[in-house]
C-alpha cells in the first residue's frame, strides 16, 4: 500500500460522509425532520477525521515530500490544497457557532447549518477529486517507492493530539452506520471522487 493510496481510501470515507451530510440536508429542506444527531456526528467527523486525522497527513508530511521533489509549494496545487483546507475549516466554524441554536429550533441557525453545510460538502467533493485526479496521481509520478514507504511510516504520527490508534476506525464505522441510516451507498458517493474535470 502506498502512500497515496492511504490516502484514496480515506476520501472514500469523506465522500460518503458528505453524501449522508447532503441527505440530512434535503430531508431538512423538504420540511422533514431537522436531524441535529446526524449534523452533530458530521460535524465531530469533519473536525476529527476529515481535518486532524486526512488532512494532517497530507500538511505534515505529503506536501513537504512533494516540495522536496521539486514541486513549489506556492503558486501550484500545494498551495490550492492548502487554501482548501482553510476554507473548509472556515465552514466547520459556521456550523458549529449555529448547531445548537439550530437544535434548539431556531429558523435562523438552522438555514445556517443548512448553508454551510452544504458549500462544506461542494468544496470538498471539488477538493478531493482534484487531489485524486491530479496531485495523487503527480506524486506517484515523484516520489520513489521509499519514499512512498518512508511516508506510510509517517502517517502513524500524524495523529491527532489526544487520540488513540483506533481513531480511524472509529470514524469509518460511524460513516457506515450513517449510511445505513440515510440509505447511503458509500461505492456510489466514493465514485463521484474520481469524477475530475477542469474548469
């Protein structure tokens, strides 16, 4: 298994959360319960998966690889990624300052967690396919097959503060439950990441 390919995997995982996270979000819309367990477990796995557990691999490790192989860090795909996952912590925030107002009941909050929630999910679906249709496929094209080994190792310590080994399983178990509970196909949602197209 390569480094990339640890990688791939735990997009599969984002996607289907993301598909669940869309499917709370058009239950809410069509007047159909407003599920705050769901949107409190997306969001716990956004912030612990998706951020401190994926993208901690790729900031501390993966991108710095790269730029020792000779890819700029500015003015290129690392910087885009980067600014990406900015961006989607900005979102994060949204969501969490307005859940429990929007568990509560309140209209506004809700339309709040409803928005962010969604543009969360457009940016990155757009994100992970980028990284699967071009920087993976970029850095299996640098990096040597030690390098790719040197990486897996590396990823062991790109755990979050506080957390334990089972992190990881933890939270793709949750995405399973979730897609059972959303009648989710996490193949389908996992297939859109490979739907790159530019522009």
């Amino acid at each position: 298994m390569t480094a990339t390919t640890i990688l791939r995997s735990e997009h599969d995982h984002i996607l289907a959360m993301i598909a669940c996270l869309r499917a709370a979000c058009a239950a809410a819309e069509n007047n159909e319960e407003f599920d705050a367990d769901t949107f409190k477990k997306g969001l716990d796995f956004i912030r612990s998966y998706a951020d401190a557990w994926h993208h901690a691999k790729e900031e501390q490790h993966l991108f710095p690889a790269l730029e020792a192989a000779g890819m700029p860090r500015e003015g290129g795909p690392i910087a885009v990624m980067l600014h990406e996952h900015v961006q989607g912590r900005s979102y994060a925030r949204k969501i969490s300052e307005h859940l429990e107002a929007a568990t509560e009941g309140d209209d506004e909050a809700r339309f709040t967690v409803l928005r962010y929630t969604l543009v969360y999910a457009d940016l990155l679906t757009r994100h992970i396919q980028k990284e699967n249709g071009i920087l993976f496929n970029m850095a299996d094209q640098l990096l040597s097959p030690e390098e790719q080994a040197s990486l897996v190792q590396k990823y062991q310590t790109a755990i979050p503060e506080g957390a334990h080994a089972e992190t990881g399983a933890h939270y793709e178990a949750l995405v399973a439950t979730l897609c059972q509970q959303w009648d989710v196909d996490p193949r389908q949602a996992a297939s859109i990441g490979s739907n790159f197209q530019c522009g």
